[in-house]
C-alpha cells in the first residue's frame, strides 16, 4: 500500500505547513492544472497563485492558497515550496475578501496590485473549496 500513496510536503518560507501521505494532488502550474497520483513521472514545475488540493491517504481533502512558487514529483515525493501557503482553515474570508476589494480599487495595471488580486481569490477559493 505504501506503494499507492505520494508523500506530500506544503512548505512555505517560514514554516512546514502540511507533511502527509496522499492519494492525489492538484495543483496549478504556468502551463495549466496538474493532478499527481502515486507513480507519477518525475517532474518540476512553476507553480501560480492559486489553490492545492490534497486528498489524503484517510480520505480527507486538504485545500491551501499558495502563491506562486515551485512543484516538484520524484519517487512518490511531492514538494510544494511557495513565499506563503495559508490552509483554508487558517484564512479568515471576511479579511481575504475586504483585500480582494481593496486590491482591485488600486488598480488592475499596477502589477503588485494584480499579484494582490490573485492571491486574494486564491484564499477567497481556498476557503469555499473547503467548505
């Protein structure tokens, strides 16, 4: 059975967040989303603003915010490093959505305000995939 499961690591810059054993990860890479399942080819991948899925070897989905970043899938070990990763159970929607609001009023041309924008539907995403 350790054979039909990935290892899956959520690592943010300052902190381990979620280490486990998975049956699926979807993340979403620059060239669109990718599903990982156990026996995966090896791969390293681009990763942007958006929203993992793991679904755990007990059957339960754990939904994350990340920002752009890198995926990586060797020997049944995935690794998702990113600046910041916010489960959704961390992420409060009321602040998430007052930051999307205020994002888009500073203007969608400014590129830092564009970059907040999409990190703020991320974790807006992140926390209605979970619930």
């Amino acid at each position: 059975m350790a054979d039909s499961l990935l290892q899956v690591e959520l690592v943010a810059a300052d902190r381990l967040v979620w280490s486990g054993q998975a049956k699926m990860v979807i993340a979403r890479t620059t060239e669109g989303d990718v599903g990982i399942l156990p026996s995966h080819a090896p791969m390293l991948a681009l990763i942007i603003e958006g929203v993992v899925d793991v679904q755990t070897a007990e059957g339960e989905t754990w939904v994350a915010a990340v920002d752009s970043g890198f995926l990586s899938v060797a020997d049944n070990r995935v690794s998702i490093l990113s600046e910041r990763i916010e489960l959704s159970h961390e992420i409060d929607l009321e602040k998430a959505r007052q930051d999307y609001e205020r994002a888009k009023s500073a203007g969608e041309n400014d590129d830092e305000a564009a970059e907040a924008v999409r990190r703020a539907e991320a974790r807006i995403r992140a926390v209605e995939r979970a619930s």
